[in-house]
C-alpha cells in the first residue's frame, strides 16, 4: 500500500478477452467523451478495490434511510391508541356498525339457524373484549356488572338479535353458552362476550337459571376442581336471582350449597346468599313458602359444623334473615309450623351459652309464630309432654329477653300457657329426685307471671314525688336544727312575725293532708287511666308506625336507585378521567392511602403517649383508678342508702298525714 491504492495479494486473475477494466483512478484520467483506454497497454490495478470503494460509498445512504424508517415507526406506534384496560372501555371501543354487520350476514347465510346468529355475535364479542378478569364473579361492582355498562346502541342491537331468536332457542342457546363458557376458559381463551349474553338473558328471562338443573349440576361437578371456571358458571347461574327471589333461592340450595365447604367457593356462595336477601323487598316474586325455610333450615344444619367458625357465623346470620322474610308477611295459620319448628330443637334444655345460634333461630321463629298466630298457644300447650324439654328452652328464651319479646305477643294468652306448664310441671316437682329441667322452666314461668303483673308508674309522678321531697326536705332541714320545733325555726319565726304562723299551720298541716292523700289516690289510680289512655292511642300509633315504615321503606328505595345510579355511572366517568388524565386517579389514591397512614399511625403514638402521661403523671397516689374506683362506689352505696332512708320515713309521714282530717 505503498502508492496509496489497495493492492491484490495472490494470483493475478486472467482478462477476459484479453480486457481488463482501469482501476479507478486512471478511469478518472480517461477522457470524459467516453472513449476507451488502449487495451495493449498491461493493467495491474486490481478489481476488487473498486467494487470495494463502490461499497463503501453506497452504505451511507442506506443508513440514512434504515434511520429514518425506524423514526416512522416509532412514530406510528406512537400514534396508534393504547390497548383498553377495563370491559368497559372495552366494549366503548366496539362499532355497533361492524355489529350490525355480522347479525345481518348471518341472518342472511344462516336464515333458519338463530342459534348460529347468537353463536357469530358471542364470538365477535369475544374478539373485542380481549379483557383479563382477575374474579370471575366481578365483588366490587354493580349487580347487573358487566351488562350495565354495555352502550346503549350495543345493547338495543343485542336484545333485537336475543329476541329475534325466539325464546326457546334463547334458552337453548343459554344452555350452550354455560358449556362454551366452560370450554373455552380450559383451553385460555377470553369469554367476556358470553358473559355478557349470558347476564342479559338470565335478566331477560330468569327462569333459564333452572330450566335444566341437572345439567348445570353435572357442569360445575365437571368444573369444580378449577375455581376460576366453577366460580364463572355459578356466577352466570345465579343471575336470575337479581330478578327474582324464589329463582335465586333455588340455585343456591341445588347449585351453590353442595359445594359450599369447598375453600374457594365458600365465600362467594355465602356473599351471594346475603345480596339475594338484602335485595329481597325490592323484588316482585319474593314470596317464601315454610317448606323451603325448613328445606334452607335442614342444609345449614348439615353443613354449620364443617364450615370455619367465622364463616358459619356469616351463613347462620343470613339464615336470621331469611328467616325475618319468611315472617314478614306470613299467614295467621302457622300451628303446622310451630309443631315442626318445636320438633327441630334438640332434646335437651338449652339456656345462656348451651343455645348456639343455630337453635337461636328456631326459638325466635317459635316466638314469631306465637307474635303472629295466638292459636299457636293451644299447639304448644298440647306439646308440654312430648316436647318438655324444648318448651323449657323456649320459656327461659322469653323470660330473658322480655323486653324485646313481651311487645310481640298477647299477654293473656301466654299467662294461660305459663300456668298451664306450672299445673303440669307440679307432679314433676314432688317427688324427691327433681328434674332439674322441669325446676328450671317452672322459675323462668313465674319469672313471666311477676314480670307481667307488675305494674308500670308514670314518669311525672317521679318528678312530681322528687319536688315534694326538695320542699319537704328544706323546711324539714330547717326544723331539725331547732332540735323539732317549727315556730323556733327559721321558717317559723317569718311566718310569726308577719302573724301567718297559725294559719301556716294550719294550712301546712292541710297541705300535708291532702297532699298525702292525692300521692296516694295517684299511686292506686294511674295504672288505670294510664291503660285506658294507651287502648285509646294505640290504633293511632299503629298508623303513624305504619306510615313511617312505609315512608322509610320508599327514601331506602330512592337511596338504593341512587346508588346503583352512581355506581353505574362511576366507572364511565373514571374511564374518561384515565383518558384525559392518564394515571390521576391511581395517583389520588396513592396519595390518599399514604395520607391515611400517615394520620393512622401519629394518632396511634400521640395515643400511647397521652396513655402513658396519664397513667404516670396524672393518675397516681390519691388519683389512682384504683382509689377512685373505690371512693366512687362507696360514695353511690352511701347516697343509695340515705336516699332509701329517707324514703321510707317520707312514706311513714305521708301514712300518717293522710290520717289528719
């Protein structure tokens, strides 16, 4: 390379017809009229540093261009929408003009087989809600999730093609959307779609939920094992409950119950079994017949003992208040089901911590078949004998809880099977070996009978008895310091003074007369007008009760449209917050989580800093909780002592007051 040029190192090549082409610099030489270099001449520049240099000056513009490619593709992917991250953003995105394509098509291709319609519109769907769902069963939304959230124009299209079908091929096509469902989660593949017309048809038509039972059953036992499959199938089956109440109820006690000890289904079916419940009074059909309580009554019994404490809890809880629906509006015919309610206790005397809240359930449907069924009396009196022990469980539930079950049921007809149970408990009572039951129920009966033989005292005659004692408590302090003597007393001397004394006397003597009297005639006669003034009452009492029940009943309607209004407008206005600003409402979030911690955790170290202050600078020595506890107690067993006291001596002045003519 000593000249500067590339030369070739090896055996030179042959020309080709005796011709070899200039090397490059002798070609610049060259003339410009294109005339060629004479051929005799011998040529040793070698041909491939020309091709060499040719290439090397080719590959600059190809980089130019390679980078400006990669620019424009940057820049289009920039450009192209970010995919969506939510169903509803989802099914936004969806042009009902390609929709209304695809019906019409096969309409046309397919004209005598609507299954095949509904089969092409589930899978378009499919294709264009390419969502991951993380619980199949949608906890944190509305009810009707993820129909509600279908637009409008989508939704008009889809219930057009649903009803077009007819509705025997609808509830076909429901039967083979659940299999489809199924299938196509096993092999990974995204069921948004038949979500979607499996929600709309089951709120359409709730009866599909149960039209074939069986096969729904075979198809969770084929599932179950995978929880994210079974949870999908028992979550489109158990739809139809939104709707109607005696649907939703049958699915859970033939579909949803069997497995409910499987760990990862337990929760749910529990879940599900409270919202069917709660929204049980906005329903049309949400009449429950007693058979099915005691059907509901037989299954939590079967399974309460292998649930997790915490969760038999929950499902007996639900149990209370689908036993408050079954009572709501029940008939005045209920002795069958007192009968059978007393034979479901267990055959032994259940009190205090011995009645778990299973049999607490059954004691309060026996108090409410009494409440609303007076004839249910003469049913449990015939029961006595045969059901002893279970009518002492249910005695000793009344009498601890008078307060709360005297209101419920009549009086008179419960005094008569109280006494009836101690006529008959008496036999029991006499021989030497006792049984401990019968000793038990027979105090819990006269417990009832002094409870209900006591008389109740109007609230102004307290009032009325405490400014009698302040009077005569002042002049009475006023005498005693005179060691007695009225006219030596501060009183006393005034009234003389003035000339009063006598006739003060005479009327305070009066006063005192009288006044003993009316106590007394208050005392004995306040009971009566007090019961006459509440027969004459209660019926506008009732009324008013009435109304304000029902006037509650419409504002927890209004209050419950209004939240299912925002809560089906919260996630259209949340995805248009995300649009316009991308990552606002996670920051919001975060910022208020951390915000929250922050004053969580100051308020627990002020907390436990004031807690120790006091304990150690405050309350000690004579300010110990201990020596306050102690003072306080003494102090209110003194007070009550004097205030018996002196009552008593007020009742023995007013006895003999009421004596002086």
């Amino acid at each position: 390379m000593s000249s500067g040029q590339w030369e070739v190192v090896g055996k030179s090549k042959k020309p080709q017809n005796g011709k070899v082409k200039p090397p490059k610099d002798e070609e610049k030489k060259s003339p410009k009229n294109g005339m060629k270099v004479d051929d005799g001449a011998p040529q040793s520049a070698p041909v491939k540093s020309f091709y060499a240099g040719m290439e090397i000056d080719d590959s600059k513009p190809k980089k130019k261009d390679s980078e400006k490619k990669r620019k424009l593709a940057e820049k289009k992917a920039a450009e192209k929408p970010k995919p969506p991250k939510t169903i509803e953003a989802a099914l936004q995105l969806v042009d009902p003009t390609e929709l209304a394509t695809v019906i019409t098509t096969n309409k046309v291709r397919f004209s005598n087989a609507p299954l095949v319609w509904l089969k092409e519109v589930a899978g378009f769907l499919n294709s264009k809600i390419q969502i991951e769902v993380e619980d199949p069963t949608f906890p944190n939304q509305p009810a009707k999730y993820p129909a509600c959230v279908v637009p409008p124009e989508l939704r008009t299209q889809l219930k057009s093609v649903l009803d077009s079908a007819g509705k025997p091929n609808a509830q076909l096509f429901f039967d083979v959307s659940l299999t489809a469902l199924a299938n196509d989660m096993s092999r990974g593949q995204l069921v948004n779609g038949h979500r979607i017309l499996l929600q709309m048809l089951a709120l359409e038509y709730p009866e599909f939920c149960v039209a074939s039972i069986s096969k729904s059953a075979s198809l969770r036992n084929s599932y179950q094992n995978r929880p994210p499959i079974g949870l999908s199938l028992l979550w489109a089956l158990g739809q139809g409950g939104n709707i109607d109440f005696g649907i939703g109820l049958q699915v859970w006690q033939e579909i949803f119950f069997p497995i409910i000890d499987l760990k990862n289904y337990t929760k749910y079916i529990i879940t599900y079994l409270g919202k069917i419940i709660e929204r049980n009074p906005k329903m049309e059909n949400n009449k429950v017949s007693h058979e099915k309580f005691f059907a509901m009554l037989d299954l939590v019994n079967s399974k309460r003992i292998s649930l997790p404490k915490d969760q038999s809890s929950d499902l007996i809880e639900q149990l209370s208040k689908f036993k408050d629906i079954v009572f709501k509006d029940a008939s005045n015919k209920l002795q069958v089901t007192f009968n059978q309610l007393m034979k479901k206790l267990p055959n032994q005397y259940l009190s205090g911590n011995t009645l778990d809240s299973y049999n607490k359930v059954i004691v309060q449907s026996l108090v409410d078949c009494l409440a609303k069924d007076d004839s249910c009396n003469a049913t449990w009196r015939q029961l006595f004998h045969k059901c002893c022990k279970q009518s002492a469980t249910l005695l000793d539930y009344i009498s601890n809880n008078w307060e709360e079950v005297s209101p419920k049921l009549k009086q008179k007809s419960l005094k008569a099977t109280v006494l009836q149970y101690k006529e008959v408990s008496v036999e029991a009572l006499k021989g030497k070996k006792k049984d401990e039951t019968v000793v038990k129920a027979n105090k819990s009966c006269q417990d009832i009978l002094d409870r209900m033989t006591s008389t109740r005292r109007f609230p102004w005659v307290g009032a009325s008895l405490f400014l009698l004692l302040a009077i005569v408590g002042l002049i009475s302090y006023d005498v005693s310091r005179v060691n007695g003597n009225f006219p030596k007393s501060t009183t006393g001397r005034l009234l003389k003074d003035v000339g009063l004394l006598e006739h003060t006397q005479f009327a305070w003597q009066k006063t005192l007369s009288t006044s003993a009297r009316g106590y007394i005639w208050l005392e004995t006669n306040t009971p009566i007008y007090y019961t006459k003034t509440v027969e004459f009452t209660k019926p506008y009492a009732e009324l008013a009760r009435d109304v304000f029940i029902v006037g509650a009943k419409k504002t927890g309607v209004l209050y419950e449209n209004v939240k299912e209004y925002i809560a089906l407008k919260t996630p259209v206005v949340v995805s248009t917050i995300d649009q316009y600003a991308p990552g606002f409402i996670e920051n919001v979030q975060g910022y208020t989580a951390s915000g929250w911690a922050f004053v969580k955790k100051h308020s627990c170290e002020y907390y436990h800093i004031s807690t120790e202050y006091l304990k150690t600078k405050v309350f000690v020595g004579e300010w110990a909780p201990e020596i306050l506890q102690n003072k306080t107690e003494s102090a209110l067993n003194v007070t009550r002592d004097h205030v018996s006291s002196y009552y008593l001596w007020l009742r023995q002045q007013v006895n003999v007051y009421s004596e002086i003519p």
